[in-house]
C-alpha cells in the first residue's frame, strides 16, 4: 500500500516541533560540543516554510508550510541518480537511499521539486517516512514522529487512501462550515 | 546480551512544562523521546521538549559543585564537595541573618518551572520576606488581578467538559500556539481553536495565528487597557452586557459604565491606533457570540499600568458573563492533592515586610507575598543595601531583568552570590558558590507549575551528569541545615508529604503518571454553589466580582480600571521620540527557546542562530535596511545588534526585538550579553506600574540603524 504525507497548512502554526522531532528520531548531527558552537549545522528532513504576512485589503495572508520528501509516486530523483541510489519500496512506495550507492553528486537535489535531498557531512539525507515505526504499536496510529509530535495535528501520515477520505471529509466540514478559523 | 530497555513516564518542564513524556532507556542511557499519548498533551511535544534529549548528554553541563577561585568573574573554579558547598551557603545565610536579620537575604529564582513552591517554602523557612522573583513582570500580576477580581485563577476552558468549547476566542498579546505558558497548553488552545467560530487577535504583531483570526486589532504596545475599557464601552452603552451575571453575580457596575464613560471607541482609536471600527465589532463579537475567553499574554504585564490593565480585562469577561460558564473562563478545581503550592504557604510569613512591600502593596500582599527585584537591585548598586546574600536558582538575572548595566553593577555588590543552574550562564559566572542542578529527565518531582486541574509526576529517566542535583534536593538539604523542622529526611518523604492529601504514595503517583479533575469531575457555576461560599459567591470581599475592586481601595489604589500613557512614547516624551522615534517591544519570542535557555543545544541553536528583530518594510527602506542585515537598536540605556527580518505584519512606526539573549559559545563572564540581550535597553526607573512594581519590557522609544564594517 502506497503511504504518503499531508500537509494541513491551514493548521500548522509554525512551531517547528516536526523539525526537532525528526532530528530526534533520526539522530541527525548537530551534536552538543564543548565549548558550544554558535552556528551549528545538520540536515533537516523536513523544514517549515513561512508565506507572509502579506496584508491586501485589511486581510492578512499567511500560512507556514512544513515540507519533507514527498516520496512522489514518479520520483525524478530516482531517475536521475546515476549511480540507482535511490528506490521505491515495494511495500510502501517510500523513496530510499542506497548510502553505499550514493556518490553525493547532487543531481537527486536539482531535480527534486521541493528541495528535499538533505546533504552533510560527505552523505546525503532523505525523509524515511519514519519507514522502521510502520506497524509499531505507538501514538494511536501516528506514525511519524514529526506527525506525533504535531501540536496543531497539522501532519497526517497513512496510506494514500487513508489520506484522501481524511481530506475528502476536512472538505466536507468545511462546506458545513460558514467560516472557518 | 540483552540490552536493558525500559520506557518510562514522565512530564517535560522545558518550559513551564506539563506535556507528557515516553522516555526510553537503553542500559542506562536515554535513547529516545517522545509525547505520551495517553496524557493530556495527547502525544504531542513541542521542539524545546523534545530537545532536552540534547541536554542531558550536553557536555556543558555544570557537573559539580565549585567555588570561586580569584576574583568574581574571572572564571577561575575549584571544585568542592556537596558537603563543603551546602557547609559555605548555609554558613553565609545563617551569618547574614545573625549580623543583619533574615531580611538581608534574598532567595530567587526565574520562571517558574514547578520548584516555585520549593523556593518559597525555603524562603519562609528561614525567615527571609524576600523571595526574588520576575513576579512583578510574569503571571505576578495576573495572579494578583484574577484572586482580588474573582477571588482565583481564570484560565480558558479549552476541554469542552462542560459541552461547549469556546465559541469566540481572544489572543491578547500572547502566542500559546508556539508555547505552552502559564497553564496552557498549546495542544488544548489549538484543538479548541478547530471548535471555535471567532479568532480575535489582539497583537502589534501578524503573529502565526494572524492569517487564521477574523480579526486582528493591531494594537500599539502599551494601550491595551484603553482598547479593553473602550470594548468594555461599547459592551455598556450598546446594552451587550449579560445582565442576569452583572447583576447577581459582580460589584460596583454602575461605577465602572461611568468610569468607561472616558473612552468611547473615537478616543481609544487615537490612542491605540485601531480603528473604531474594528473596536467595536470585537467588543460585539465577545458580547454576543458566546460563550467565549480571552489568552492573555505576559505582554500585558510588563508595562507601567500591568494590574490596571488586567483588572479592565477581566471586568470584559465578567460583563459579558464569560466565566464559569463552559467554554469560558474557569477556576479550576485542582486534584485531590489540594493546591500543592500550601506546601509553600503552610509555613508562617514572616512579619517583616519584603523589599518594595510599602511601594507595591499587590506585590508583596499575601499570601504570595514577593520582593522588589528592581528596587534590591537598586538598593545594592546604591551600596545601602538591606540585601547581603542571595541564592540564585535557576535564574539569569543578567539577561532577564531590565537594565542590564544597572544589575550588572547591583549584583556584584552582593556580599555573597550562590547559583544553581545547569550551565555556566553570564549569571552563574559572578557567584561565589556553584551547585551543579539536574534537569527535568534527572529529576524527582511533582509538576504543578501552576495549579490547575492536573499534576504531573516528574520520574527521573537517568541519574544526573557528574554530581548534579534535582532542585528540590537542593532546596531539602540546605533547608535541613537552616531549618530542620520544616524539612524532610529525603526528596522521596517530601513527595510523600505534598501527596498525602490524596492518600496515594510518591511511589504510587509514578505508577499513574498524572492525577486531575477532568470531565465530569470539573464543576462549572461554582459560584451558584458553596464551593467558595455557603449560599454562593465568589471567594472575594464582596462574594462578587469586583468590577470595583474593594482590595485595590483598601490598599489606596484607583478600585477602577484606567488608562495610563506608557513612560516612553511620542505622546508622553515627544523629545525623547525625536532622537528615538520608533516604539519598541523587546517581546519577541522564538519557538526555540524559553526566557534565556537553550542557545547551547544544537537542534535548537541551528534553527535559529541570532536574534531577530523585526521591522516594517517602509522602515526598513527609509534605514536601507536588507533582511538580514545585521541591525543596532539604541535606547538611553545602550545599544545591541540583532537581525532585521522585514516584517510586514507590523506598525512601520514599531519595532520589536527578541528577548533574553547570550551568547555560551562566546567568552566569558559575561558571554555576549552586550552585543544582543534586549535588556541592555529596557528601563528600570519608575514610575512603575503603582500596585505591582512591574518595570516597562513592551513600549520604549529607540533609534535603529544598519551595523556597517561586519
């Protein structure tokens, strides 16, 4: 069953919990060193964009937009790495690195529509989809750690049929709905 | 061999805290962490919680006690025993109080971060009116304005146990979206916020929740008790206000409409730069769209007129019946525990008045009676000081309070400074002692930050780096050397002790993981019962709430809301605005941190490296200012450099800075506290605000320009 990400981007707030949450899962660098440093640095499988403020007639637009790999069913990445470093898995339809593959070349990064190949350090990074918690037991059914750690329950992880009833019945809320905050 | 692998329950107080936590052990060292679904928080942790994992193996940690070699500051340290360190603090204390009486030390602490009651049960242990704390500008003054208003503690109703959530929602100078301060959770506002059908954002800033809210009244720092008492005037004047609450149920409602009589919504626009319009759709909004809440922020408080208004605030919630009604504003039963802060106030004040107490009588009233930390800080630079010794415990004066220059100077007059902290903060760097603390994930403890309707077992995950101790250890065992009577055997009795209440053991609590009064158990109306009073009422004076507080009279203090100019602005010192034309807050806030914790933990530091400060894009192409751009803010008290973000959400006639930043990687003592902490700028001269002492953080005056030659 393909699994995939949503977004809710009427809902994150900006918190940027998903950031740490994945850092933590994945045991990303940076590292605590003494003396500390001043600008650490480390790949970031998810980041959180923010749109605005753009204020038009008294209206304020803004919105903030957390963005990992979207494991897209036809991925260019996996197309342009040279060495097949990347793949799908076949129960899942998560993209993949090969560490071992990887050259670090970077192409997967210029073609990736969202930005999402993470390199540091001489290797390069890429969302899981926190893959190895599929089927564990843990927080009701959210399987990711950044969608775990979600205050504002803004990321929802399933399979692709789980994800289109849960925004097909958002959309018929919010038809129910006058106004919506 | 199989490994040793345990997952254990716990609550996270990164910042006040009360999330709870899973943590996982793997022989002897934490592995992982993350949000217990089955607590309140329901799973959820916020980015400073979750990267406390970083702080328990952080390798700057201050692991055993020290005590200062060469002069104060010079970093110079020889490590001693707990034994010799608790010897030399208790030893100094009971000196001073011997020499000049127990008023001459002072016991502080920062934010609370639920050792509140620990700190204050020291404090009265040994006899000492003054317990140092940010009261005056943090939750001080909500406490006061809600026990002499309502005689409790509002706090929004977010749970929908009563079966309604809030139906309008009010964000009053706060972001609880990014943050879960004083009883709120973030989880709670946000998943309440799905229920509601009115967000009014009230706020100089488009901050996140902006694009969300029907409406922001951008306000201009430091008006916001006009812009409640011109709601406060429509609500009046257009026969909005709930009249069966108003009549039975508060006090003094004939004073108050004539008191709001001088601000009609044209006037309040002047002065808050909102449009009358907007002013009087949100007082009409919380009026007749309820039931509803208002979040207020600490922004509120950290100005010269912080009891005033808050007093205007909740008077808006009470003319609009908006408490104790499901889905408004409650006071929470707490658990069966009682409110664990009596372990604090069940030993006697002392008679003698805290530092400040004839000044600012809301202060340091009971029974949370608190000292001047401005005027002691005063008194010591001044060299008369009542203070001699002060035990510093997880606080950073340095960088919190405002003028730092000025309590730079005060603090190194102090006879003798002791410092429990975690790491070498530009604070910890002038004590005499040093005690290593242990953090949350080290700790024992009971979370209770404030009382509410739920409390939190604090279970230590891992044992402590070097020789640190939980605070509450800290607190028993100098407390056993100074004042045995009032202190326990071990950390394990004094759990004990704060449970029995409950009849369950520290032991038991663990196995539970929180105690609360939710759902069915959470009464609403208590005021139509005898919960506060045989017949029903409020626990005030009046049995009502006080729109004309009875309290504030009797202390001298105007009994109604008013309005008051901040002490910079163009209006109140237009000579001061023509070298400093621009209105600033140092309000800012980052998800990433809390108060002047965390710029040593690298998940949270490569995030955000530097302090922002944002600026409108007029301004900033008037200044030629760039994103990015390294900026110099310049107030009379001095100047720093953060980072201009060019923000459109915000007056171009304002700019705010962020709060509380050092610098751990730079040198010490003092570790950069000049180059970018906002409170090199703030203002510690009176007048402060008359009942509270609260010193002005959120409406100054200052210049920016761009830093050239970086």
């Amino acid at each position: 069953m393909n699994r995939t990400i949503f977004i809710d981007k009427d809902k994150c707030v900006g918190c940027y919990s998903c950031i740490v949450a994945c850092k933590l899962e994945h045991s990303l660098p940076p590292e605590p060193v003494k003396p500390p440093l001043g600008n650490p640095t480390g790949p970031n499988l998810i980041r959180v964009y923010q749109v605005g403020p753009q204020i038009h007639d008294d209206e304020v637009h803004q919105y903030f937009l957390p963005i990992p790999c979207l494991h897209c069913l036809d991925a260019p990445c996996i197309k342009a790495c040279p060495r097949s470093a990347l793949y799908k898995d076949n129960d899942t339809g998560i993209t993949l690195i090969d560490e071992d593959k990887c050259i670090g070349c970077k192409f997967c990064l210029w073609v990736c529509p969202y930005g999402a190949p993470q390199f540091y350090d001489g290797r390069m990074y890429l969302c899981d989809l926190c893959i190895h918690r599929i089927g564990e037991e843990r927080q009701k059914g959210r399987q990711t750690a950044c969608e775990a750690a979600c205050p504002a329950r803004a990321i929802h992880v399933g399979t692709t049929a789980e994800i289109s009833a849960l925004i097909g019945e958002k959309a018929a809320e919010r038809a129910g709905k006058e106004k919506s905050i | 061999m199989q490994p040793d692998k345990a997952v254990i329950t716990t609550t996270c107080k990164s910042c006040h805290g009360g999330c709870g936590v899973l943590a996982t052990v793997e022989n002897g060292k934490i592995t992982h962490i993350e949000g217990n679904p089955d607590s309140s928080t329901r799973g959820t942790m916020c980015a400073k919680g979750l990267a406390s994992f970083q702080e328990v193996y952080n390798p700057n940690r201050i692991l055993y006690p020290m005590k200062r070699k060469g002069d104060r500051g010079e970093g110079k340290w020889e490590r001693i025993s707990w034994e010799e360190a608790l010897e030399t603090v208790a030893g100094k204390i009971k000196g001073s109080i011997k020499k000049y009486g127990a008023g001459s030390v002072a016991i502080c602490q920062g934010t609370g971060r639920g050792y509140n009651r620990y700190t204050f049960r020291f404090a009265r242990s040994i006899g000492t009116p003054n317990i140092g704390v940010p009261a005056d500008f943090c939750y001080g003054p909500r406490l006061a304005v809600f026990g002499t208003t309502v005689g409790g503690r509002l706090y929004c109703d977010y749970h929908g146990w009563g079966g309604e959530y809030p139906k309008t929602q009010i964000s009053w100078g706060k972001q609880l979206e990014i943050t879960n301060a004083d009883g709120e959770m973030a989880v709670w506002f946000l998943n309440s916020l799905d229920k509601a059908e009115h967000l009014i954002l009230i706020d100089p800033r488009a901050t996140r929740l902006a694009g969300r809210a029907d409406l922001w009244l951008q306000v201009r720092p430091g008006t916001d008790a006009a812009l409640a008492l011109g709601m406060l005037n429509v609500i009046i004047n257009e026969g909005l206000y709930d009249r069966d609450f108003v009549q039975n149920w508060t006090y003094g409602f004939e004073k108050l409409r004539e008191r709001v009589q001088e601000y009609p919504p044209a006037k309040v626009a002047e002065i808050t730069w909102i449009p009358a319009d907007k002013i009087i759709k949100a007082a009409r909004i919380l009026a007749t769209e309820k039931p509803g809440c208002i979040q207020i922020g600490e922004s509120l408080e950290a100005g010269n007129n912080s009891i005033q208004t808050l007093r205007a605030i909740v008077c808006l919630m009470a003319v609009t019946g908006n408490i104790e009604r499901p889905g408004s504003m409650i006071n929470w039963v707490p658990p069966d525990t009682g409110p664990l802060e009596e372990f604090a106030m069940e030993v006697p004040a002392p008679e003698e008045p805290a530092i400040g107490a004839d000044q600012f009588k809301l202060l340091s009233s009971p029974p949370m009676a608190m000292a001047h930390m401005h005027t002691i800080f005063k008194q010591l630079r001044e060299g008369a000081s009542q203070i001699r010794v002060m035990h510093l415990q997880g606080t950073n004066p340095l960088v919190a309070y405002p003028n730092t220059k000025e309590v730079k100077e005060g603090l190194l007059n102090a006879e003798f400074l002791s410092a429990a902290d975690l790491y070498m903060s530009p604070t910890v760097e002038y004590a005499d002692i040093v005690l290593p603390a242990a953090h949350w994930l080290e700790s024992d403890d009971i979370h209770d930050m404030h009382p509410r309707f739920i409390i939190g077992a604090i279970h230590k995950v891992v044992d402590p780096p070097g020789e640190a101790w939980p605070d509450n250890k800290i607190y028993n065992e100098l407390g056993k050397r100074l004042a045995p009577e009032y202190w326990f055997d071990n950390v394990e009795e004094m759990l004990n002790y704060q449970l029995r209440k409950a009849n369950i053991t520290w032991k038991e609590f663990t196995g539970m993981g929180f105690l609360a009064k939710m759902g069915k158990e959470q009464p609403y109306y208590k005021y139509k019962t005898d919960y506060w009073q045989k017949g029903g009422g409020f626990a005030t004076n009046t049995g009502k709430v006080e729109l004309y507080s009875t309290v504030m009279e009797k202390l001298g203090y105007d009994p109604l809301p008013y309005y008051l100019e901040p002490n910079e602005s163009p209006y109140s010192t237009p000579e001061l605005a023509k070298e400093y034309p621009f209105i600033l807050s140092t309000g800012g806030r980052s998800p990433y941190y809390f108060h002047s914790q965390y710029r040593q933990v690298p998940w949270l530091r490569e995030r955000q490296p530097y302090p922002i400060v944002q600026i409108h894009p007029e301004t900033a192409g008037s200044l030629g200012i760039k994103n990015g751009d390294w900026v110099w803010i310049e107030t009379p008290r001095g100047k720093i450099k953060q980072v201009a973000e060019v923000f459109a959400g915000i007056d171009p006639g304002v700019v705010v800075a962020q709060a509380s930043w050092w610098y751990p990687e730079d040198p010490g003592p003092d570790h950069g506290i000049w180059k970018s902490s906002a409170n090199v700028l703030t203002r510690n001269d009176p007048p402060f605000d008359p009942a509270m002492g609260s010193a002005t953080f959120r409406a100054l005056l200052c210049k920016i320009y761009k830093v050239e030659d970086e």
